[in-house]
C-alpha cells in the first residue's frame, strides 16, 4: 500500500465509512476506492479533490503526494 492509499483508507475508516458509501459519495466504483487504498491505481486530481471534502482532510496531504509521482524531475 503506498502513502495516498493509506491516508485515504485511515480517513475513511475514521469516520466509520464503507468503501461502497465512499465510492458512492465520490460518484467512482467501489472497486476504484479499493484500487486507490491498494496502491494499484492513483487518484487523479479531480477526484483527490472530491476524497478531500467527502473525508474532511486537507487535499494538500492527498496533491503533495500525487504532484511528486506524477511530475517528472531531472536526474542530477
């Protein structure tokens, strides 16, 4: 599991939601929420967006990650 699935799951558990009541109230599939909280699939910003007011968590904590993984750098 990789850092932007385990905050997502945490937050999620926190407030004693389902994976289906998440997916639902960010209008995704279930199946996607458990993508995101595995690792296998990243959020895109649109929808990292979405989990951060349905979850009631910064999206900066969800963005910081997702901007560094998808952003290519130079190698020095």
């Amino acid at each position: 599991m990789n850092k932007i699935g385990q905050t997502i799951k945490t937050a999620r558990e926190l407030r004693n939601m389902t994976q289906d009541e998440l997916a639902q109230k960010v209008r995704v599939g279930a199946t996607t929420i458990e993508k995101y909280e595995s690792g296998e699939q990243i959020p895109s910003s649109q929808t990292i967006l979405k989990l951060s007011t349905v979850l009631d968590i910064p999206a900066s904590e969800l963005l910081e990650y997702h901007k560094v993984h998808t952003t290519s750098s130079p190698i020095d």
